[in-house]
C-alpha cells in the first residue's frame, strides 16, 4: 500500500525541518520537495514593481512535480527508499512493512487541481505576520529577497492562498507553527499512525 502525505507551510514555518525528522520516524519513508521544482530565475516573472513572483504556480514546473509523484506511486519499492528500522519502532508500526509512505513538502499544494487525488493526509502549518517575517529575514535565498519583498509578495501571496484553502479545500489539518519542533511532530506523527491503523482494518 502507498499513503501519501502532503504537508504544506507558509514560508519559513519549518515544513522541510519536519518532513526530514518524520522521515527518520517512518517506516519505507520517501520525501519530495516542491522547492525542487522552481523554474530558473530567468523564466519567474516580474512584475510592475520588480518584484520576482516566486509564491505562484507559474514559478514551478508542477506538471514535473505531478509526474514525480506518479512515478514513485507506481513502483515505491525502487525510488531508493531506505528502507531501514525507523528509529522508535514501536508497536503502533508493526505489521505497516507493506506500506510506502511518501511526504509531499511545500508551499503551494492544495490549489493545483491535479494533486488533488494524490494525497492521503494533508496538513497546513500557518504562523503569525511578525514571526514570519523575523523567521525570513534570518534566511539566506538565492536571488536574495529585494527590500519590501515580503509585504510586497510573499505574505499577501500567502494571504490570497490561505483563504482560497478556507473557501475550497476540505480535511486539512491545521497546524499552529509557533509550536515547537517536537509539538507539532508528535502531533503529526501520532495522526500519521493513527491513519495507516485505518488502512490496515
């Protein structure tokens, strides 16, 4: 059986960090990133004010990102999983050796019609303006954010997306990103078995 789980995070709240950690928890375990899939700067938009438009869909080659997916659901066994012990094997994982358990990570998941019959569970982890923006500004990005980047494009880009979710998008578990890194992976990690104990019944 493959469960797919999409995990979708405003930027910098900590989505990659999370995805890599339950990875090591996880049996048969896999991880794509929709940051891989960005376009070459030279092919992202600009807009009126110089702004590069990075936070839409037209910045990403998301019909590759579907086809990756596609391509791992067929055959989860030869993507060269690791399929090691996790590392708290515990009773709650016994008998889940059949299952391949891949983690969709991004920033733009839940309003591309196409991953939308792909997922079993889907989580959105939200955080507040100020700690957003102290979180970005303490990152490293290659083109570096412009100034005025953040109000400009990224949070009211974010904004427009999130709401979009609350009008159209059901079971989506929300997550509160202001929560520590071992809140929220307990709490993920617990639904996660919680849903393959479904599948096996």
């Amino acid at each position: 059986a493959v469960f797919t789980v999409f995990y979708c995070s405003v930027t910098n709240g900590g989505k990659t960090t999370l995805a890599e950690k339950l990875k090591k928890m996880l049996p048969n375990c896999d991880i794509i990133s929709q940051d891989d899939f960005f376009k070459p700067e030279s092919e992202v938009e600009t807009d009126e004010r110089g702004f590069k438009l990075y936070d839409v869909l037209d910045a990403l080659y998301m019909d590759e990102m579907v086809k990756s997916i596609h391509n791992w659901m067929k055959n989860p066994g030869s993507s060269g999983v690791v399929t090691e012990e996790p590392e708290n094997t515990c009773d709650n994982l016994r008998n889940t050796d059949h299952v391949y358990i891949l983690i969709v990570e991004g920033f733009l998941l839940y309003n591309y019609e196409p991953l939308n019959e792909l997922w079993n569970r889907r989580y959105f982890l939200t955080l507040p303006y100020e700690e957003c923006k102290r979180r970005r500004s303490t990152r490293v990005y290659q083109p570096a954010d412009t100034p005025g980047y953040f109000d400009g494009h990224v949070w009211p880009m974010y904004l427009k997306y999130k709401s979009e979710l609350e009008e159209n998008a059901s079971n989506i578990v929300y997550l509160d990103g202001t929560k520590s890194q071992e809140e929220l992976l307990s709490c993920v990690y617990s639904d996660i078995i919680q849903e393959l104990k479904k599948l096996r019944e």
